[in-house]
C-alpha cells in the first residue's frame, strides 16, 4: 500500500486532535457503506494524530486517508491565521510528497 509521510507540528496536532474529537459527536448511519468508510478513514487519522500529538513526528496515511485528510485541512483552515498558513503548507508537502512517490513507481 502506497504511504505518504506528513510531518506536522505537535502544536498542530493538538488543534486538529481537538476539531476531529469535536466532529465526532455526530451520529453515523451504519447503513450507509460510503458514510460507514468515512467514518473508518476519520478514526484512523484521528488515531494516528493521537498517537503522536505529544511529538513533531511524521503520520504516514493511505491515498485515500490523504484525501480525506486534504479535506478535513479545509475546515482547520478557518480556524486563524496560523492554521490558515500551516494547512496550506501541509497541503503543498503531501502534493509533492505525493508525486514523488509517483515518479518513484513509475520508474
């Protein structure tokens, strides 16, 4: 399975650990497929920020986790200024994070 390294502040973390904990308090419809996978993808990311929210360490997640991930920096975004800045940081780390492991399979 093709991983992608994303290194994020533990400040970072912290706020993204307490937005994610926060969302979490809507109710899934566990017969809904599509929203039962979002769900799998939320707790996973939630899980791997949790584990290492204490440290600048890296999380490493799936495509799809990315994607989901990408979305989930739209919200952190709005938080300020400062998220503002570091959301669209990260975003630009996992673009290029992602084509290198593109060029590295196609080659």
């Amino acid at each position: 399975m093709l991983t992608i390294p994303i290194k994020i502040a533990k400040e970072d973390k912290a706020i993204m650990v307490e937005l994610l904990e926060s969302a979490k308090t809507y109710s899934v419809d566990f017969s809904n497929l599509d929203m039962l996978i979002g769900y799998e993808i939320y707790i996973e990311i939630l899980s791997k920020l949790r584990a290492s929210q204490h440290n600048d360490k890296s999380i490493r997640l799936s495509l799809i986790q990315v994607k989901v991930f990408f979305e989930f920096l739209t919200v952190y975004s709005k938080v300020g200024k400062y998220e503002m800045a570091n959301a669209h940081l990260l975003y630009e780390h996992i673009r290029k994070e992602i084509y290198k492991k593109a060029v590295k399979i196609n080659h």
